[in-house]
C-alpha cells in the first residue's frame, strides 16, 4: 500500500498505515485527519498493531469499516 493512500469520508480522510509484521501478519495502523489533504488536524491515530490480519486486505477493510463507524459518531 501506498504511503499516500486516502480515503475520503465524510469531509475527513482516512490514510491507512498497513505493514507486514515480523511474525507474518498485517498490522491494521491508520491515521483519520480533518479534510481530504494533509494539512488537516488529526483526529484520530492507531499506531500500535493492536489489531493484525492474514493479508493486507482484510487490514484495510477493517480499517475502513472502523473509520467510517468513527467518523460517524464524532462528525465534525
């Protein structure tokens, strides 16, 4: 996955941060900024792999899924 790929949602950005991890699974990290460039606050930053799947699909839609239902619940 691209370091600058975003996804666009509700006027903020979702920037996935998916990385293959020593043990074989991919860590579901991101970041959800205000507007759709980077110049934006952040609001919301899961850096630590708390979450890791078997293919970095998976990753990435979980993210997605967890940023929109995010978002949602504290719009701008």
């Amino acid at each position: 996955m691209s370091a600058t790929s975003k996804f666009p949602y509700k006027g903020q950005a979702v920037y996935p941060q998916v990385t293959l991890q020593d043990n074989g699974q991919y860590a579901a990290c991101f970041v959800i900024r205000a507007g759709y460039d980077e110049s934006g606050e952040v609001r919301y930053v899961r850096e630590l792999p708390t979450t890791e799947f078997s293919n970095e699909d998976d990753a990435v839609a979980y993210i997605l899924d967890f940023s929109a239902e995010w978002i949602d619940q504290n719009p701008l």
